[in-house]
C-alpha cells in the first residue's frame, strides 16, 4: 500500500463553539417559539420576513416563474424517487404468526404522523434535495410533511426547491435556516408545528442541532460533507475516474474524493487529469480546495487490499470502476451507496436515478445505508396470549422474576398461571 496523495483529512468532530451556539439557540427557541426563530433568522440568515410561513399566493407565484422544462425536469426527479421508495415499501411486511399454541406475536408497520424536512439553501439551488427528503414520505403514508428552507433567494426560497417540495406532498414551506429550522421543527412554535421526524442534510449547525434534538425526535442521520471512494484498477478511464472524484469535490471544501487503485500509472494519469479539469472550473468552485486539502490516491497491492480499504473508509459513495465490478460489489458490506460499473455515476443518483442521496459520512456507512422511506415507519410488535399460551408463559415468567426479586412481576405472572 502506498499514498501517492494524502489528505488532511481528520473525522469531523464538533467544536465547543458549535455545540453551545446550537444549545443556545434551541434553548432560547423551545422557551420563545416564532419569537426566537425571527431572532435567529434576522441575525444568521439576513432575513427580516415577518411571515416565516410561505403563503398559498407566494408558492404560487414562485412556481409560475419555472419554465416547463424545469417543471418537467422535477417531476421526473419526484416520480423516480417516489418509485423507488414504493418499491421499498412493498419488501417490508407486516408479520403475525403463532409461536406456540395461544402464542400469537407479530409487527405492524406503521407511518409516523407528521415528519419534518430540511432542504439546505447552500450555494446552488439542489432540485432534488427537497424530494429525497419528502417524497419518500409521502409514499410511507406520513399524514403531514413540512419542510423548512433559508430565505436566501430575493427574500423567500428558490422557485425550484419549492416546486419540488410540494410536488413531494409537502403542505407546508417555511423560510427558516440553520439551527433554528430545526429547534422549530423539534419543539414546535406558534406558528411550526412539531413534527416526529426530521430528515435533510445541512451544515454543520444544521447536523448539530439534529444531534442535541434527537430523543425529542426521531431524525434520519447525521451527516457531513460529501465523500466519494473511486476503486479502480488498470483498466480504469483516467478521464471518467476524475470526473467522478471532482463532482463530488464540488460539494464543499472539505468534501472528500478518494481514489484506490491496483495501478498506480492508472492513478497518476487520473491526477493529472484532474488538473488538467480543475484548471477549466471556475476559481471559486470549492472543487479546487478540497481536491488540495482532502484528495487522497492510495496504490494498493492486490484488489483483495483495496477491498479491506473500501470496507475500513465506509465511504457516502462507492464508485467501482474495476472490470470486474460486480464480483466485487457482493464482497464489500460498508458504505452508503454502491455505484458499480464505470457508467454507474454518482451523479445519476444525486439527480434523478431514484435511490436516495441522504447517506452516511464519517464511517457511517458501517450501520446505516441513510435515508429511505423504512426511515419514516415504525416497525411496532404486538402479541396476544391465549389458551394454554397463558399458562406456560405464566409458569416461566413468575419463576424468572422470583430468582430476579422482582415481585411485582411475579405477581402479574402469577395470577395468570393455572394451578
């Protein structure tokens, strides 16, 4: 194994800074709803709306500003996502069995009831953000979907991002950002309702507020900047792995773009394709320091290390470019989302492929795979003991609690039990 590039990569960890800032503002939120929230938005989001709530006639006249091909291009989005996230529903069944004579137990799968969504306003308008995060909701059966987003866009939120949330069964857009979208959403305030689940992806005050409100409410994951594990070998296009490597890049500074390869002729060519790339992007693109700070190009000795390699990283998105692709896809277990085949783009699924782009970082891709409708239903048990069920449950429960000392519990076994 050699680094022929190495990042300055460290696992991102929470400043004390942003860990009491967002403590103050949720805080100050939970004790002073609609109040604080302007507080916040006026002083973090320069914005001094009186309304946080988008009304009927705003949504509408935003979305009559889209040309049909924008709509269109939407529409798509939604439709895709939304088959994919029914096509996952369908494989979760609800189950009730017996287990035993009298022993019936078994699971409901059941929607929460209200879920709360944050479509970050970032530097680009993200068409699909919005429908990644509700439409999925929508399929799961969610009575009520809201969704919050920055008025960074002439006062209010992009035209496009609010089409794609209503097309997504979003009912209600209100223009709050940061930290204070999500203490509204998690506490309610007189004007946001409080929701069971929150899903989106955001900044880092964003993924800290997710993380000090959760146990209030239930949220998808905590997530950080991009990152992208290319695994290639000398078979590779240098010209396809780099594009692949800086679209990811583009996210954010400290997005991550990794490349392992058995061939290091094959890596050297793909980082002077890079630069060669980057010298085309514009010089503000984040693409340019985060390839600087976080590029990282590993030469590994056989494929069998680089898939150690691929397991340890658990990187957001794995891009195999191998021509053996999918041999080796069933014998990696840790990641977000697999991409297999050169021709599998990442960005296909950031846009419009139908599968999520809400995915773990920082290694998270070693216990979740990320949003997805499962993500809005709860996999809840129940039972029902009869007949000679309720003996033999009675005889084993009262004896376990007397050896435990618990005797409220041997009581209300006890009493159940046939003498």
């Amino acid at each position: 194994m050699e680094y022929i590039k190495k990042s300055n990569y460290k696992k991102t960890e929470t400043s004390e800074e942003t860990e009491q800032t967002v403590k103050d503002i949720l805080i100050d939120i939970r004790s002073h709803g609609d109040e604080a929230v302007k507080k916040y938005e006026k002083k973090f989001g320069k914005s001094d709306r009186t309304s946080i709530r988008l009304s009927k006639e705003e949504i509408e006249s935003a979305i009559e500003t889209l040309t049909d091909e924008e709509k269109q291009l939407i529409d798509n989005v939604v439709e895709r996502v939304s088959s994919f996230a029914q096509a996952q529903l369908d494989c979760l069944l609800p189950l009730d069995n017996e287990f035993g004579e009298g022993i019936r137990l078994g699971h409901k799968i059941i929607p929460v009831e209200t879920v709360g969504t944050y479509v970050p306003g970032g530097r680009f308008p993200l068409l699909s953000s919005g429908p990644m995060a509700a439409a999925p909701a929508k399929v799961a059966g969610v009575k009520k979907i809201i969704a919050c987003s920055p008025a960074n866009y002439k006062g209010s939120i992009h035209p496009a991002v609010i089409y794609g949330l209503t097309k997504s069964g979003v009912s209600e857009i209100y223009a709050i950002g940061g930290a204070q979208a999500i203490g509204a959403m998690a506490y309610g305030t007189e004007t946001v309702p409080q929701v069971d689940v929150i899903s989106g992806p955001g900044n880092r005050f964003v993924a800290e507020a997710k993380r000090q409100v959760f146990g209030e409410v239930g949220i998808d994951l905590v997530a950080g900047p991009s990152e992208v594990v290319v695994f290639a070998d000398e078979d590779s296009k240098p010209d396809l792995v780099a594009a692949d490597l800086l679209a990811q890049a583009e996210h954010d500074p400290n997005a991550r773009a990794i490349l392992i390869s058995t061939s290091k002729e094959q890596a050297e060519k793909t980082i002077e394709e890079v630069t060669s790339l980057l010298e085309q992007f514009n010089e503000t693109s984040p693409a340019h320091e985060s390839w600087e700070r976080m590029g990282e190009v590993i030469i590994v000795n056989s494929v069998d290390e680089g898939i150690d390699f691929c397991n340890e990283i658990a990187g957001e998105h794995l891009h195999l470019h191998l021509k053996n692709s999918k041999d080796i896809a069933g014998k990696i277990d840790n990641y977000g989302s697999l991409f297999i085949g050169e021709n599998s783009s990442v960005v296909f699924s950031d846009k419009v492929s139908g599968t999520n782009h809400t995915l773990p970082t920082n290694r998270g891709g070693r216990y979740t795979g990320g949003l997805w409708v499962g993500s809005y239903v709860k996999v809840a048990t129940f039972q029902e003991i009869t007949g000679d069920g309720v003996n033999y449950l009675a005889r084993h429960a009262s004896r376990q609690s007397e050896i435990e000392g618990l005797e409220g519990h041997h009581l209300s076994a006890f009493k159940r039990k046939r003498q």
